[in-house]
C-alpha cells in the first residue's frame, strides 16, 4: 500500500482541550486555514431513537456546570466489532447520571467534550487494511444522516481506539457483557487513561504483527524528503519522514487519540460521518476534530515536511483514503527509530489513581496500541529521565535546524503558536515542564516570546545536548489521577495543543 497525501480542502474544525479552533472555509478548494471564533450554537435536538437515550442538548445548561465538568460517558454499542456495531451510533452523555444538557458533554460542544472513535479493520486473509470511523451523537438525538454498515472481509479483526477532547472519557457498554466481549480496555481499576481508551487493541496489533512475519500484510517505508534538514546528533533520522515514535515530534503524552473527522450540522446539534455525500447534504455543515499527536503528524507536520502519512480505504466514504490511530502505530512499529519515544511512566495518561508511576499501566497502554511492553531495551530510551533527555536532546535540535520550513507551515492551534514552528515550540517547552523534566536535572530548552494574548510568536532553542542526573519521580499534584467517579475535583495536567 502507497502512502497517499492527505485531501485539505475541505471543512476544518480541531476541537482541542485548550479551546481552539481552526477552520478551513467551506468550498475553497484550497489548504488555507483561518481562525474562527468558539462559539456553542444552539441546537434542535431530534428524539433519539436510541434505547434508554435520556435528554436532547439543549442550550439552557447553566454555564457554571459546562465549565466545571470536564468529564463524560460514552454509550458503546452492542457488539461494537461487527458490522452492524460499527454502524450503530455511540451516544456522549454526562457522568453520574448527568444529561448531555447538564454536562457539557454533547457534540455541539466538541472543542472542549466531544468524544470520537476509529475502527481499523485487517484482513486476516490478505493483509489488506481499512478505516471505519463510527459515529458519535450526543445522547438524544439521532444522526444527521444514519450511518450504513460497511462491508467486511468474511476473515477479519478489527481495533476501536477512543478519543476525547476533555480530561476522563468512561467507556459505558450498552449491554452488561459488550465491553467484556470485544476486549474494551478503560484502563486499570479505578484508574482509567483519560482521553483515550481501546477495545481489541491487543489482539489487533498481534494478529497484524504475525501477518507482518508471515509477508501477508506489507506495511510501507516511510519515505525520506529533500525539505528536511538532516540533524547530525544521536537518534537523528537524516531526511526521513517522521513517525509517532520519533523524539523529533513527540510530547508529554505521545501516541495519543485519533485522526476521525465529523460532521456537525450546527443548526440542529446533529453528527453525521465525514463522507463526501454527507457534506454535500447538510448545508453549513462544519467538521469537527479530535485533537491528537496523529493529527499533528498527518495533517500539518508531514505536509510542511514533503511527506505523506500511511493510509487506507475508508470503507464509509467509498473507499477513499484516509489515516488512523493503528495505522501510524503499525508505520511507527515497522520502521522504528533508533531512539524510539515509546508510551514513557510519567506520561499522565499512564500514572496511577495516585499520580505515580505505574509500569503496569503503561504496559497495558503500550499494548493496546501494539508497542512493545516496558524492557531493558527500550527503557534506555523511554523511561522517564530517558524520555526527557531524549526529547530535549534529538527534538530540540531538529526544531532549530528545520525552523525555516516549519515556519511556513500553519499552526495547527494559532491559540499556542501563530505558525507551525512556533506551535512546536510551545509545544516542547509546556511538555518539558509537564512532564517534570526539570526533576531530572535538565534545563529547559525552549525560549517562548508571548504576544499580549498568550500566543507564541517567536522560539529560540538551546542545543546544547544535555545529560539527565537525578532520578526523578511521579508529577507531586494534589487530588491528581485519573478515573474517580466521584469527587471530581482531581486535577489533569494540560496537554498543551490538544495534540
């Protein structure tokens, strides 16, 4: 399979946890992307057609409880990894038995609570890949236009990865044995990931690792471009395009959420797939985006950068292609960095109920995405006071010699950074320090300049290669951890961009 470029023209809303928002104008036909102002409009919830859907958005939830709640359930289907599963809507409502109104949590509301999901499909027969992205309404209301269920290999397995634009998503099976069943994975007990979750992603990425052995499924190279400068220091890459696993694009929280895209018809409230027949039947309908490290990769790094990113068919869109979660995983996999940024214990996602280190937590994160579990090997590069010299010493350095190219790219959040090199920038120095990078004896190597509004305007890096010394330990937060369904007062470090 080639690796074809990603189509821009179209629509553009990134719902981030930070609040911004990026739009590319309905019709351009062109790349361009503007700011558009945040706003929730109002919407005309439809009944749901749903079993046990509870109340329609509604614009009368008072503002105190949308801005305290950053939490949400999400309804999964019955027999999520079937055909008709994957077609059936995934409904967001509140937590502890909040509605969508009460919550926030509806897909009006996406920049800040909206949630998505992505199928990936491999044929066990050939090899061959595809991408379903399921639908998520908000919980009473019925899609814009109802979902058509894909057709799928007689021999098939399938991974559902999850994504989330606030702090805590909880899968919630629409049945008592439908997370049980298609292997849902929240997290540990009482400790879920946060923003993310997976159902199947083990055996998904087991199955494909054997078909990658057998010569049945051919994963490409990732391909090399005369745009990038090649950084002569350890871990550097030469002019290869870059992967999730590489230190040169990775943050406080690598190989996170998804790359789905939908529709919302801002009149009504309503969701519907991204497909080309969709678009063209909800008039000002706008797109709305799940902000993650994959978005970042495929749609704004790789084509400043004179790459493509891994992609196949969209079985909802006649089969035009498109980029996952997985497939970025499997490409990250097949052509490893030398200095590979695997899933690191001081990643939030990762840390236990108690804000520490939990290297069974992130080996069950790290499977469910198909890296490999913590070992001698890969802790050299990944553990925490690894994982922070490497990102200060392969990144930094990257950034410096690239600058004149990034600097052409649009910023994918102008709210961090007003173009692509100084999103990056922010980027790095917030993970830095999120990360407690400073606990391991190494300096800050970012230099921000601000504009009245908070956004970077200007970086400066410091490329002097640096050596991590002290041990380091666990973010100290107060009431900090993941996966409390009650006493929702703990606090989440903020990713930076949403990606």
């Amino acid at each position: 399979m080639s690796r074809v470029a990603l189509p821009l023209g179209i629509p553009v809303v990134l719902g981030l946890v930070i609040g911004g928002v990026i739009a590319l104008h309905p019709g351009s036909g062109t790349s361009d992307l503007s700011q558009v102002a945040l706003g929730v409009p109002t919407p005309s919830a439809s009944p749901s057609a749903s079993a046990g859907a509870a109340s329609s958005a509604s614009s009368a939830t008072p503002a105190t409880t949308l801005a305290a709640n950053v939490n949400c359930d999400i309804i999964v289907p019955a027999n999520p990894l079937s055909a008709q599963g994957l077609a059936t809507p995934y409904q967001l409502t509140g937590t502890d038995g909040m509605t969508p109104a009460q919550s926030g949590c509806t897909m009006v509301n996406a920049a800040n609570l909206g949630a998505f999901v992505q199928a990936t499909i491999l044929n066990t027969r050939t090899g061959k890949l595809s991408v379903y992205n399921p639908l998520v309404i908000t919980q009473g209301t019925t899609p814009a236009v109802q979902p058509t269920a894909p057709t799928l290999p007689k021999h098939y397995i399938a991974t559902i990865d999850f994504g989330f634009n606030g702090t805590d998503l909880f899968q919630v099976g629409a049945k008592p044995n439908t997370l049980r069943n298609a292997n849902c994975v929240n997290g540990t007990p009482g400790s879920v990931f946060g923003q993310v979750s997976f159902c199947n992603g083990t055996q998904f990425f087991n199955e494909a690792h054997r078909l990658e052995a057998e010569g049945k499924l051919r994963v490409p190279f990732e391909g090399t471009s005369n745009k990038i400068v090649a950084t002569r220091v350890p871990g550097s890459t030469g002019r290869d395009c870059l992967v999730t696993h590489n230190f040169q694009m990775v943050d406080q929280d690598p190989s996170d959420n998804v790359t789905t895209v939908y529709l919302l018809n801002p009149a009504t409230g309503q969701t519907a797939q991204d497909t080309t027949s969709n678009a063209g039947n909800i008039a000002g309908s706008t797109l709305l985006l799940n902000g993650s490290d994959n978005t970042l990769l495929d749609l704004f790094m790789d084509p400043t950068l004179g790459c493509t990113p891994f992609q196949a068919p969209d079985l909802a869109n006649n089969n035009q292609p498109t980029s996952s979660q997985a497939l970025d995983e499997l490409l990250a996999e097949h052509d490893e960095p030398r200095t590979q940024g695997l899933v690191p214990e001081n990643d939030e996602m990762v840390l236990d109920g108690n804000g520490q280190f939990d290297a069974a937590k992130d080996d069950l994160y790290r499977e469910e995405i198909g890296e490999t579990p913590i070992n001698r090997q890969n802790q050299a590069m990944s553990d925490p006071q690894m994982y922070c010299q490497n990102m200060v010493n392969i990144q930094t350095p990257f950034l410096k010699d690239n600058e004149n190219q990034l600097a052409t790219g649009q910023s994918p959040v102008t709210a961090v950074g007003d173009n692509l090199l100084t999103f990056l920038g922010n980027r790095l120095n917030m993970s830095f320090t999120n990360l407690a990078c400073q606990d391991f004896g190494l300096t800050n190597p970012v230099t921000v300049t601000l504009d009245g509004n908070g956004v970077a305007v200007a970086v400066t890096f410091n490329t002097t290669p640096q050596k991590a010394t002290a041990t380091g330990q666990a973010p100290e937060m107060p009431g900090y951890g993941h996966g409390q369904r009650s006493g929702r007062g703990h606090h989440r470090l903020m990713d930076p961009s949403g990606m």
